[in-house]
C-alpha cells in the first residue's frame, strides 16, 4: 500500500509539473501576441538608397542621359570645361574622395517652378562648384547643346542664334574639334560659350584618376592650340559623376554644368518633331534653367527659332553660363 501511495504521489507530482509548464508557455505566447501587437509599424525609410542609377519614365527618364553610342560613321563625343582652382592635380590623394558613381536626373514640375534632382547630389554638385541652374529669382533661361559628333544641323543652329541675337554653350569632344574646327570657330567668333565634354565620352567614375585628367586637360590643351582660347565649363559624359570626379575637375580649373530640363533627343533615328521639341521645352521651362538639347537632333533644329521667339514673348531672356555664380 505504501509502495502505491508513493507511485501516486511521484504520478500527481509528474502531471503538476507538466501543467505549470503549459500554463508558463502560455503565459508567455500571450506576452509576445501583445508586443506583437504593439510593434511600430511606420514604414522604414528608404531615403540612403541608392539613387544615382534611378529612372522614372514618368518624371525623370527623358531628363537622365542615357546616350547610345552615336550610330552614324562619323562618331565623336561632346564637350564643356569647368573651372575651380585646388592643388595641381596629382598633388591630391582623390583616393581619399568619394567615388560613388551617381546619374544626373531632374524631377520635372507642371508650375514652371525650378526643379529638383536626386538627394544630395545637387549639394555635391555645389561643393565642387558646379551647378544645374542659374539665377531663380529673374525669368532667364540658359541654351546648352552637346556635340557628341556632327550631323549637319549645327550650321542651322548657328544661324538661329545669330539671327535672334541668342548666346548658348556648345560642349564638344576631342574628335568634334579635330573634325570641325571651323565649327568651332565659328561659335567662338559669334560670343558662344564651347565647353569641355573630354575626349572621348567615357563615364568618368569609372577610369583611374590619371584617365580622368587627360579625359579632361588633352581636349583643353588641344583646343587651346588650335583656337587660342581656354575652357571654363565642363559637362561630365552621360551627366554620370562621383566626388572624386568632381574633386579633379575642380581642381583642373572647371565647372561642371549639368541641366534642370532636358528629354530623349539624342537617337537620331527616332526624331518626334518639331511640335514635341517645342512642347518638351516649353512645358519644362521655369526661371534659372539650365536647357540641354543635343544638336543632333532634327527635332530640336526645326523647333529651336519658334522656342526662342516664344519665350522671349513670354518675357524671358537667353543669359550666359558666365553670369552663373
């Protein structure tokens, strides 16, 4: 009887246990359904993304510079220089800076307001000395082309501006230069600003820091020879930059200008009109912008003297990079 009377005490003694264990996991379940419930759920930000590689057809797509090679026989690149005065370069350690590479988008508005670029780059942009807009507060628009290589319609271009008494920036290549000097010259003889677009159109993050400054400083010594002039302005190929790039064009004397409107108008091949052009500018114009259009374009040649009548009709005025501080 004793033996039983132990037997049933260790059974009752076993099965208090097990229950105390439920109740205890239970207890906890409970505890962790209320932190669950109770958990913040206010969404993470996504603001350290990576922006640079960004494209919304919508809004940004037409204004990031994705360029194909140029199809035609006769492929160049484009230029513009920039200036800003540091150490001789070679003297810095640009492994020190930054080279993240980011591409240059706007964020279009429908208000004719000044528009906005991924986060922080205009404010790396800046601190280099670079810039995508100019004066804000006045009705003033910049024209800017890039020459990646002739198509035939910069003459027209040229007689554009010179009829309706217009100064713009031409960013040419080293193969533009040695192809079209007298070109070249001739945007110098009628006030226009030609800048620095490197030699070969490559993207600038990506070379070591020697190709970089003979991108840069072989076309400038080059167009120095042939015109007897010095470049200024520089527009990075592609609008694709780092600190480090910025840094060594900074340092070799440039600007970087880069654009705050701008649309698919590079392909040649696939040319909308004149009425698209015409309507991509003016529905993007807002004071202090910085308009590029590539001057291959059949579009934008055709377009280009109603675009500058109009504006001016709007009371706008065409100023020059050289205003911009």
């Amino acid at each position: 009887m004793k033996k039983n009377s132990m037997k049933k005490n260790s059974v009752l003694i076993i099965i208090m246990f097990v229950l105390a264990c439920l109740v205890l996991v239970g207890c906890q379940q409970n505890d962790d359904a209320q932190d669950n419930g109770n958990a913040d759920k206010t969404p993470v930000g996504i603001h350290d993304e990576d922006d640079s590689n960004k494209k919304d057809p919508d809004e940004n797509g037409d204004n990031q510079q994705q360029e194909p090679d140029p199809e035609p026989a006769d492929k160049e690149p484009s230029l513009e220089p920039s200036p800003e005065t540091s150490p001789e370069p070679g003297d810095a350690n640009y492994s020190d800076y930054d080279n993240k590479k980011h591409s240059w988008y706007v964020l279009r508005r429908s208000d004719h307001l000044p528009t906005s670029t991924g986060p922080g780059m205009a404010e790396l942009v800046n601190k280099y000395g670079g810039f995508y807009l100019g004066n804000t507060s006045q009705k003033v628009v910049y024209l800017t082309f890039d020459e990646g290589y002739e198509y035939g319609f910069t003459p027209k271009i040229l007689d554009i501006l010179r009829d309706n008494n217009v100064k713009a920036a031409f960013f040419i290549t080293k193969p533009y230069l040695d192809k079209h000097l007298p070109l070249v010259q001739r945007m110098i003889n009628e006030g226009h600003i030609v800048g620095n677009h490197t030699v070969s159109h490559p993207s600038l993050p990506e070379v070591d820091d020697q190709k970089v400054i003979d991108e840069i400083e072989e076309l400038s010594k080059s167009y120095r020879e042939k015109t007897g002039q010095d470049m200024r302005y520089m527009r990075p190929p592609m609008g694709e930059f780092s600190e480090r790039t910025l840094k060594i064009s900074s340092d070799l004397g440039y600007r970087d200008v880069f654009w705050s409107s701008a649309y698919d108008d590079w392909d040649v091949n696939k040319q909308k009109g004149a009425d698209y052009a015409y309507k991509m500018v003016m529905d993007n114009i807002h004071p202090g912008n910085v308009i590029l259009l590539h001057a291959v374009s059949q579009s934008n040649t055709e377009a280009l003297d109603t675009i500058i009548k109009d504006l001016k009709a709007q009371g706008y005025r065409f100023g020059t990079l050289n205003e911009i501080k």
